[in-house]
C-alpha cells in the first residue's frame, strides 16, 4: 500500500470504475480476501432467496432484495456517466432482478456467485457502473480502512463522517451504516474513500454483447438452435443484446465459463498517467480555459440573465475557436473527436468559474424527471436558464434540441435555454446538417414565448492555422 491511490476530482464523478477481476487477481495481500467477501455475500444473499423456495412475498425473499439494494457509494467520486458524485445507486427495481437471477442459478444448479459482473447478463439495465457501486459497496470496509492508511502517511485531516452501507451483517445481511473519520469532500459533505489506480478501468468488459460473441464462437450452433435463431442469421446489436440476455438465462453454465475466461485476460487497468482518453485531466484543461477568460460581468438586474447565459456559451466558443482549448476535444493524434461527455465535463469547469464570479448557481445534470439536463443556472427563484452540450455528428443531435431541452424546460419552468452545438467537420455544418435546428428553434420561440439561443462552436481542424505544426 504505498502511493499508488488515484487522485480523484470531486465536483463531479470521473468517468472510471473499480474493476472486480483487477481487485481479485492484486498481488498485493491486503486485497486478497476481497474474492471471499462477495462470495460470501452473495451465498448469504442465496440462501435467503432459496428459504423462500419461489415464494417472493416471503420474509426470506424480502430480506434478500433488501439486501441486494445497494446505496450510492458517492464516497469514491467515480462513474462512467459522469454525474454529480451523489447518483442514485442500484434500488429496489434491481434488487428484485439480482434475487430473481440468483433464483434462477440456483434451480439451474449455481451455488455460487464468484463474479458481480454475471448479473449483467441476467439483469438488463444492470451496467458496469453499478456493477462497480455494488462491488464498492461489498467491500467498502476494506476501502476504508485503505483510506484512513493512506491519510495517516500523508497527515492528512480526518473528520468523523456518517458512511452509508459502510458493512454488512454476515448473519442477518443487513447493511450497517455507521461513523468513520475520513477526509471530508467541499462538495458532498460527505467521506471520501479512495481507490489505487491500478483497479480502475475506463471501459465494460463483460457486456451482453461481448458475452453473445463469445458464446456464438464457441457453442453457436447449439445455442442458435436451442434460442431458435436461424444458423447463419446476422444480428444487429440490439439482436445481439437481446440474444444474450435469452442465452443466459437459458445456459448459466456458459456465464460462468465466459466469466472464468475474461477472469484470467482482463488484467489492464485505464493507464491513469498517459491519460490517453483525457479521462482524468479534463477538469485541469477546463480551469486552465477559464483563467484565459475575461470574467463576465456580473448581474446587474434580472433582464441581464438571458444574456448572461448566452455570453457563457460564447466563452466557451471563443476558447475553442480563438484559443487552444480545441486540441483538448480531439485524441493526441487529432484523429478522433472526444465523447461528448468529456466534452460536457470541460465546459463545466469554465462555466463554473464564471458561475462563481457572477454569483450564479449552476448545477450538473440536474435531474428534472425526463432524464438529465446539462447545466442548469440560477440566481434565486425566478432566474433560471438550462443549457445542453450536444455534438453536431451525434445520432441524437436534432432530438435535444426537438424533444429533450423543451420538455426540460417545461418541467422546470426555465424561460431560457441555450444550446450549444460542438461540430468536428465541413459536413457539420452544411446546411442540411444546421437548417432543421434553426427551423425548430424558429417555431418553439414563436409557440411558447422562451429565449432560446443556439450557438455553434467550431471544433474543426482544417480551419486551425497551427494544426499542422502540432502534429
């Protein structure tokens, strides 16, 4: 356990997560009974849901999916979706799904669970992020006590914070929420647990489709003929997904074969130093873009907000377009644009700078009921804008400004919006690509009476004077 602990950002998740097979296999011994612990857990879990024998309403089978309801573990700032550090966990919906896939194991002869990650292939919607809160979860205590181990080296200040699910109940399954002095997170309030850097990975591993590839090398034309698929049928991805699902219920065997095999050759972790995907150095490109900036001037009066936001979408164009924050949304070779998410992830920094100057308070994602919205700003009750980050090439382009960001407005009672549109190519912004948004931004402002601006920023290469020289 020396300094091998990865640095998180707090103001919002990092889009990695603890990897179970790279936890397993460590050869450091500290981990070493991390294995037993979900093994155990999930035996416990078991035996409950076999108490109830097929009886859902059952004490016993209550008691498993309470126990398979695992809380957000905010503590350790991490999620592939990026969200504000408190997200929402696995509830009761995947409870119920985990107890009715740990009943269907055990009447097709599994006693035993060795791999979190086989509930992914029998619960839809169960994906790595979960994945990883809940294996977080199981363990938490051993993180803990990591955490406190690395403090203490460095003399870092602790402070006695309520963690929830901080253990379980090796007889009742019950999760204990209690007090631990751990470093205290600004943002959260709450403890901050730490992870090493060599568990963390950047993307799914077992997935439906990798597990229907698989299976479909191996076993394809048994499996096809047991699922009733034609032989030489080409599916389409969703196909694929669906497939999967269908083939583990029907053969959990196979499950644990793929699992036992992407065991012993998934030993790389997201190589943290090289960052190849700016998956951790986004929110230090984003600070930097916004002491280049100018502050925006602060609110003198409420007719001043529209255009306030406005402004702040602008600066964020004009550091793309005038300054070098463009590099920062394509890869090192500038042969790939970034996701979207990092993309989000670097406006924020900037926007928050100004937000901070200008006495405005902006929140991440901000959940209205229809899904998430980018940011959302405000300055007391009746000043409120949202703005959404869409990239011009994405497939959902036309809806987020069609369907997504007037349904947010509507259920927040926002009066501003603002979208701002990140484009890579000429073809971006042919006007094939950009007339369908003006057209509904023409008639949204004419049918409800909103301030809605959209801005394009122009993320282009072939347009950049010095592109060739930073090659």
């Amino acid at each position: 356990m020396d300094d091998d602990w990865f640095d998180c950002e707090l103001t919002t998740d990092t889009p990695l997560y603890v990897d179970p097979f790279l936890v397993f296999e460590d050869a450091d011994s500290y981990w070493a009974e991390t294995r037993q612990t979900v093994i155990d857990f999930f035996s416990l879990a078991l035996s409950f849901v076999d108490a109830a024998d097929g009886d859902v309403t059952s004490p016993h089978y209550l008691k498993a999916v309470r126990m398979l309801k695992f809380p957000e573990p905010s503590e350790f700032a991490l999620g592939l979706s990026m969200g504000h550090p408190k997200g929402s966990g696995a509830g009761f919906t995947y409870a119920g799904k985990m107890a009715a896939a740990l009943d269907l194991l055990s009447h097709r002869g599994v006693a035993q669970v060795q791999h979190i990650q086989a509930f992914a292939l029998f619960c839809e919607g169960l994906g790595v992020d979960r994945i990883s809160d809940i294996f977080c979860d199981i363990v938490k205590a051993k993180f803990i006590e990591y955490t406190q181990a690395v403090a203490a080296r460095h003399e870092l200040i602790l402070e006695e914070v309520p963690v929830r699910a901080a253990r379980w109940n090796r007889t009742t399954g019950r999760w204990d929420h209690m007090r631990a002095r751990l470093p205290r997170s600004p943002v959260t309030r709450e403890g901050v647990l730490l992870v090493p850097v060599r568990f963390l990975k950047d993307i799914p591993v077992v997935t439906p489709e990798s597990f229907w590839t698989w299976a479909d090398a191996g076993v394809g034309d048994v499996l096809r003929q047991e699922l009733n698929y034609e032989l030489n049928l080409e599916l389409t991805k969703n196909e694929r997904k669906e497939a999967a699902y269908r083939a583990a219920r029907m053969r959990p065997d196979l499950v644990m074969d793929y699992l036992q095999v992407v065991s012993e050759t998934d030993n790389e972790p997201y190589d943290i130093e090289a960052d190849p995907k700016l998956l951790v150095e986004w929110a230090e490109v984003g600070r930097e873009a916004a002491a280049k900036q100018v502050p925006i001037a602060k609110l003198s009066d409420e007719s001043e907000f529209a255009s306030w936001v406005v402004g702040l979408a602008k600066e964020f164009q004009h550091a793309v377009e005038e300054t070098d924050l463009w590099k920062a949304l394509w890869d090192e070779d500038l042969r790939k644009y970034r996701p979207e998410k990092i993309v989000q992830a670097i406006a924020g920094m900037l926007f928050a700078a100004h937000c901070r100057n200008a006495d405005v308070d902006l929140t991440r994602e901000s959940n209205l009921g229809r899904g998430p919205v980018d940011f959302k700003f405000s300055q007391g009750w009746r000043k409120r804008a949202l703005l959404e980050v869409k990239l011009i090439p994405s497939t959902h382009f036309f809806t987020g400004i069609s369907k997504q960001l007037p349904q947010y407005m509507t259920t927040e009672g926002a009066s501003v919006g603002v979208y701002l549109c990140v484009g890579y190519t000429d073809r971006d912004f042919s006007p094939e690509r950009l007339q369908p948004i003006e057209d509904t931004l023409r008639k949204l402002r004419e049918d409800s009476g909103w301030s809605l601006e959209v801005i394009y920023v122009d993320a282009r290469i072939t347009n950049k004077d010095s592109a060739s020289k930073l090659r």
